[in-house]
C-alpha cells in the first residue's frame, strides 16, 4: 500500500475497535501495567485520548498549538480527581469514546486530504500531507488497541485487510536510538520475534512483543491464619 492512500475507512474500523476494548475499562483497571514501559493503563488511555483530540485539532488546522497535545488536559476526564488519586467516578471509557468519535468526524471533511497536519510532537514546524498523518493515526490505534486489550486479558482481533493495510505504513517508522528516549512512542523493534501473522510482526516492529502478559501478582496465603 502507498503510504499515501486513503486510509480513513480503515482507520475508522481501528479506531472503533480501539472503542469497544476500552468500554470494558473501569477505574479499577487504571493501574495495571501495559505493554507500553513505564505506563500504566490511565497513562495509555490518557495519552490515546489526547492524540485522538490532538489530531482532530491537526485535521481543522490547529494542530500547532502545543498545548492541545498535552496528557494532562485529559488527565481528569479520564482517571483522576483534582488530587490526582484514581476516582470511581472517572470515566476513562466515556472520555475516550468522545475523543475517537471527534476525530473520525474531523477526518472525514470532505476537503482534509487536501491539507497539510502540523504535528509539534515531530519537531518545531512539523507539517505533514494529510494521507500520512492519518496514515500515523491509524497504526497508532491498530497498536494501541492491542495494549488495552492485553493489559485487560482481553482477546483482540481486526478484519485482516485492516492490519494487512497498516502493516506497511508501520513498516516506514524509523528505528534508531531516538525509540529508547523518554515516553518515545514506540520502543526499539524485537527482532528476535517470530511472529505468526500481520498484527505480530507490527507490534514486533513497533517494539511490543506479541507474548507479552501483565504481571500478575499473587498474595501470599498463610495456613492458620494471622498468629
């Protein structure tokens, strides 16, 4: 697939997959570890509820401003109360499903694949045609889907031409040390996996390995009870 191609009825079946997973997520959940180093879940959901705004705004023309890309705008809506203790009464799935569902609108204008996406994350000045910017988004979500429904136990599938598409488009991530700075996207590729299909080899490619299980930590249990 040229990375050029028109993406966006795909993209809006990744994105809507990406959907569903998180509805499963409640506020018990925010802590666990995911497959992204160093997140837990509100981290990932944080971060996957600001990209969704961050390239809405690029969609309408005001991506360049930096502060709409920024986690702790989200930060609230999706895991904490203003002490920054895990809330019962966050919604981390409501706020993520308005996030998609605003940008899978801001995508689908009718001239947006006319324009350009300022994308700030990529440098001062990034722009970029807005084919591959969505391009971006999509494999970010074919991804980023994965890492919920991982971290929840959850089984993941999309239609295969859905990954088979986002597969080349992963492919063109540069590999290098900037995978290994703080909070990069991706981590450096695995090549020591053998993956079975399409989806492993992304994930492989992108840092993730396929086998990868939440820890699970065990209570001890003390025969007699307390003495």
């Amino acid at each position: 697939m040229h990375i050029n191609q028109d993406v966006r009825p795909l993209h809006r079946i990744a994105v809507l997959a990406s959907v569903d997973v998180v509805s499963a997520v409640t506020a018990d959940d925010l802590t666990k570890p995911t497959p992204c180093a160093g997140w837990n879940l509100a981290d990932l959901l944080a971060h996957m509820t600001v990209q969704h705004r961050g390239f809405a705004a690029a969609a309408r023309g005001h991506g360049a401003d930096e502060s709409i890309w920024q986690p702790a705008t989200v930060a609230d809506a999706v895991a904490a109360d203003p002490a920054g203790a895990y809330s019962a009464a966050a919604d981390p799935a409501g706020a993520y499903s308005a996030a998609a569902a605003e940008v899978i609108d801001a995508f689908a204008g009718d001239d947006v694949l006319d324009s350009e996406f300022a994308l700030p994350e990529f440098g001062p000045g990034a722009m970029f045609a807005a084919a591959m910017a969505i391009g971006f988004h999509y494999v970010d979500y074919v991804v980023h889907g994965w890492d919920v429904a991982r971290t929840l136990g959850q089984s993941y599938e999309l239609p295969v031409d859905v990954v088979a598409a986002a597969l080349p488009l992963a492919l063109v991530v540069p590999d290098g040390d900037f995978r290994t700075i703080d909070r990069a996207p991706f981590g450096p590729a695995i090549s020591s996996t053998e993956p079975a299909d399409d989806l492993d080899r992304i994930l492989a490619y992108l840092g993730r390995s396929p086998q990868w299980r939440p820890t699970v930590v065990q209570a001890a249990v003390v025969v007699g009870g307390p003495r």
